[in-house]
C-alpha cells in the first residue's frame, strides 16, 4: 500500500505543480509538451495507486494492479534507457530517472510475487 500512496503522491505532484516537478526530475528548461507528458503521466500515475488502493482487500487482484503499475514502471525504465543508449541529449534526466523507474520495478515485482504466494 506505501507503493500505492507514494505513486499517487508523485502523480499529483507531477499533475498539479509539473514545472517544480519536471525540475526535480532533471528537466531544466520545460516547454510546453513536456509539461503535457508530464502531466498525462500523473493522471497514470493517481489511477494506478488509486486501482490498488481500490483492490486493497482482494489480495489476487492487488496481485494484478501491482503487476500492472510494475509493467508501466518497466516502460519507463526502458524509456530512460534508451534515451541514454540513444544519446537523445537528456542524458543527466536519464540517468537521474533511469535507476528510479528500475528500483520500481524491483519494487513492483517482488511485492507482486508476495502477493501472488
């Protein structure tokens, strides 16, 4: 449930004060499609916590909506990977964000298998 509460926090965090946010995250100078991302990512961000918040009592569906959350922290994670294997010049983000989204998804997995036995 930390993991829930922590996601929906970052994800109002991101939605509703994005520049500062964008500006912990590594992103010096943010325009304005960076804040969209930004602030799409938050709404994901408060429905997933939100989903296993919502299945709190059903540990098999908790099961699913940590599974769930550790599939979009496994795309970010990849995300921020191939930006630094790509040279896509944010490379301090990426490296700022890449070990971040990794650690989620060690997070994600290991709660999702405790969940599962």
């Amino acid at each position: 449930m930390a993991i829930a509460v922590a996601r929906i926090g970052i994800g109002v965090a991101a939605f509703a004060l994005t520049r500062p946010a964008l500006r912990l995250a590594g992103f010096s100078r943010p325009d304005g499609s960076t804040v969209a991302l930004a602030r799409l990512a938050g709404a994901r961000d408060i429905a997933l916590g939100a989903h296993a918040l919502a299945n709190r009592d059903d540990r098999r569906r908790l099961s699913g909506a940590t599974a769930l959350a550790t599939a979009v922290d496994l795309g970010d994670a990849i995300a921020f990977g191939s930006a630094l294997v790509g040279r896509d010049g944010i490379d301090r983000t990426a490296l700022m964000n890449f070990p971040v989204a990794a650690a989620a998804v060690v997070a994600g997995s290991w709660s999702a298998a405790r969940l599962r036995r």
